[in-house]
C-alpha cells in the first residue's frame, strides 16, 4: 500500500507535511529543510560542495521508496526504513518531537506547536502496524514524497 507525504510548509529550519494513505489523512510530518540537490560529479551522494546537501540537516529528495521494518543497531528496536533514498543512508520513519532529531528522516505526528510534532509515538506506532499488516499479507509499503 501506498503512503503519500505532501511537503506543505517548507521553512528555513524544517520542513511540515501531511502523511496520507488511500487518499485519505493521516497525520503530519516533521523533516529537515527541503534544499536543491544536485549531483554534479554522478557519484551518488551529494556531499560535494556545490551539490547542496548539509549533513543532518536536509530533507531526502522528493520521490517513492519501499518502507521495510528491520532492527535498528541504534534505537535497539524494529524500526521503519525507507530503501535506496539517492545520497542518504539510514533513513527512516520515526517518532520525534523537533527538526534537530530528524538527521534526514520523517517524523510522523500532530503538528499543533509550530515547527513540533506531538503524539509521535503515537503515529510511529499506527504507520508501523500498516507497514506490517502489509509485508504479513505479501504487499509491499511505499512512500511518495511530493511538494
């Protein structure tokens, strides 16, 4: 099944969305600042200077990748991982309350405090069932990610 992000309000700081799945909402999301990307010598990272990624502080490009659960050395604990994000490694779907805990993920959640997300957990938890009640029935998870 399909999860939508709409990038609707892009700040300097961070980035508020909504999550939507069979066209109907969901929650909001919190990501890093949306920046160009652009992969000047083909190698894949945009890292280079000029290319425009800032480590840690910008949102993936937008486009669809598969959601896959799977444990997570960090957090200790199965986590939701978008596969094969162009120039990003580690990217995931999880719970959060403000931009300086994204390093490039998503946070799901209820955007009531500008530029905050509440209820976090709460959201993570809700998506991650999803995602699993569809790999436990054969079917894969995407995310679109569009402005």
């Amino acid at each position: 099944m399909k999860f939508v992000l709409f990038r609707k309000y892009p700040k300097p700081t961070y980035t508020i969305g909504d999550i939507s799945r069979g066209g109907k909402f969901m929650c909001d999301s919190l990501e890093d600042p949306v920046r160009e990307l652009v992969d000047m010598n083909n190698d894949n990272d945009f890292d280079d200077p000029g290319e425009g990624k800032i480590y840690g502080d910008t949102a993936i490009p937008c486009g669809t990748y598969e959601i896959v659960i799977k444990d997570s050395p960090h957090f200790k604990r199965e986590m939701m991982y978008l596969e094969d994000v162009p120039g990003f490694k580690f990217i995931m779907i999880h719970a959060l309350t403000d931009q300086t805990q994204t390093l490039g993920c998503i946070g799901p959640g209820e955007n009531r405090v500008k530029g905050k997300l509440v209820n976090s957990r709460y959201w993570e938890a809700v998506i991650k069932n999803l995602v699993r009640e569809d790999e436990e029935n054969g079917i894969k998870s995407y995310i679109t990610i569009k402005q």
